[in-house]
C-alpha cells in the first residue's frame, strides 16, 4: 500500500510533480480517487486558504497550490467520468460573476459526468445572461448549478434566479448552488432549490432534483 502521508503536505507546498507522483502510485495500487480528493488533496487546499487567510501565503503561493490540484485532477478525471453510462440528465454549471476560483466547480462536474450526468461547464465568471443562454439551448428538465468562492459575488446568484424566472424557464430549471461560503439558509433566502457542500452531496442532489 503506498504511504500517501506526504500528499497534503505536497499540495500546500505546490509542488506538482509530487503531487501527481502520489496520484499515479495510489491509482496504481488501485486506491479509491474519491479517496485521495477528500482525505488528503481537499483537506491540503483548506489548509492553503488557512495559510492565505494568515497572511502567510500570497496569490503566488495560492497559485501554485492550485496547480498542483489541478495536475492531479487531470489524471483523475477519466476516471471519474468512467462510471455510469446512461444519460442521467442535463447539468448547466459555472462560477458566478467576478469568482475565477474553479477546483471546486471542476470536482463537482467531473463527479455528476462520472454518474451519467451531461455536464455543460459554461466556465468561470460567467455573467448572468449566459447562465439564462445556456439554460434557453437545451430543451427539457435541466439543473443549472452556480458555484461561488468569495462572498462579494454571492449576490450574483439571485440575480441569475431572478433572470431565469423572467425569461420563463423556472418550471424546467432546477437551481443548486455551492461553494465555500453558501449554507442552506442563503440558498433557501435566494430561492434556490438546493446546495451541497461538497461534491457528494451535489450528486445526491441532482439526482433527486432530476427524478
Ligand atoms: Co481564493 N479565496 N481568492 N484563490 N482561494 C478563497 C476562497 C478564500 C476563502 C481564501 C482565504 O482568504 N482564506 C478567500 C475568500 C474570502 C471570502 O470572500 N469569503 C479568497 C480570496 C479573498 C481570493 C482573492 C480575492 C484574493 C485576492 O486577489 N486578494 C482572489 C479572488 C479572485 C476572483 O475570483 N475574482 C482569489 C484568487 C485565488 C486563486 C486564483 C489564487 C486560486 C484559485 C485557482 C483556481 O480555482 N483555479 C485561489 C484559491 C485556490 C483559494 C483557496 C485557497 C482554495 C479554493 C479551492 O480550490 N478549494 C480558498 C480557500 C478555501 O476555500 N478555504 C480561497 C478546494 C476545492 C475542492 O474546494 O472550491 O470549496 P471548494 O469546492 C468544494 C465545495 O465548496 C463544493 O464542492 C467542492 C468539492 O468538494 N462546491 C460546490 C463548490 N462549488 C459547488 C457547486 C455546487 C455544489 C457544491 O453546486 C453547483
């Protein structure tokens, strides 16, 4: 069994080629990637924004982190995306307005794709009347997922609520929202249909949204 003990450790230090070292020893002992993402990656990335909130790292440091992260997560998609075949149901997903921060919003399409889902990433900072474009282009029930990371954009999400019910396309379109600072009090207050704090639970939710 490979000793992952140094994988958190890797990803607060950036360091890349560690990183996905650890990655393709653990994939190839056949460990479980949901695994690696919540016990060590994950909890690393929190221990950066800790680092950051401190004043002890800078957007650099940050960066550098996140490219670690995002290394790892190439070499873990295609295995996350391998799972379930049959179409699931359409997911519209993208960072709000002014957030550019998209890990998160990655590990959340990468599972629902994983489990049947279509996911259509519309990217980040994407501005309301995308969100309303995207969800006009595809026919039928869909889920429309919003991601945001720092709380002066949170105010973009009832924005795009308000924009997909004016455009008549609230019946069909169910609304999740997620991310660092969103709990269920705000996604009830703004009207959404639902949030999850991580990945996981955003799959549960979609799937009981779209059944
Ligand atoms: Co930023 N950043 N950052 N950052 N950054 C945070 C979010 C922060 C909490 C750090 C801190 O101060 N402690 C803070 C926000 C404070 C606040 O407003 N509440 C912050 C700040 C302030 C900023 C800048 C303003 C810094 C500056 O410029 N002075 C700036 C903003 C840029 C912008 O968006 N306009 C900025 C920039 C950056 C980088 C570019 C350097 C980089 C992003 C790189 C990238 O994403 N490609 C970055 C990073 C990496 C972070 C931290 C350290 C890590 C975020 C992350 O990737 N986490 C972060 C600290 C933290 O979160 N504690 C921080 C790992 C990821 C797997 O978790 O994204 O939470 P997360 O996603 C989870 C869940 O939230 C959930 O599931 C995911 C998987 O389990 N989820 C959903 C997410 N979206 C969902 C959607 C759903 C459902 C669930 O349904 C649709």
């Amino acid at each position: 069994m490979v000793d992952l003990g140094g994988l958190k450790q890797a990803v607060i230090d950036g360091n890349r080629n560690k990183v996905v070292e650890f990655v393709k020893a653990a994939l190839a002992d056949h460990m479980e990637p949901q695994g690696l993402l919540t016990n060590h990656m994950i909890p690393g990335m929190l221990e950066v924004g800790k680092l950051m909130a401190e004043g002890e790292y800078f957007i650099p440091e940050v960066l550098r982190s996140a490219k670690a992260m995002n290394g790892a997560l190439e070499i873990i998609e295609p295995l996350l995306a391998s799972g379930k075949r049959e179409n699931s149901g359409n997911v519209i997903i993208g960072s709000v307005d002014g957030d550019i921060h998209d890990i998160g919003k990655n590990l959340v399409g990468m599972l629902l794709k994983g489990n049947g889902f279509l996911v259509h990433d519309i990217g980040v900072s994407v501005p309301v009347a995308k969100f309303v474009e995207a969800a006009k282009g595809i026919d039928g029930k869909i889920i429309l997922g919003m991601s945001a990371l720092i709380t002066p954009v949170l105010d973009e999400m009832p924005k795009v609520i308000k924009a997909i019910e004016e455009a008549g396309l609230r019946s069909r379109v169910k609304i999740i929202v997620g991310g660092a600072p969103i709990d269920q009090e705000f996604a009830d207050s703004i009207g959404a249909d639902g949030t999850a704090h991580a990945a996981a639970g955003a799959l549960t939710l979609a799937k009981r949204l779209l059944t």
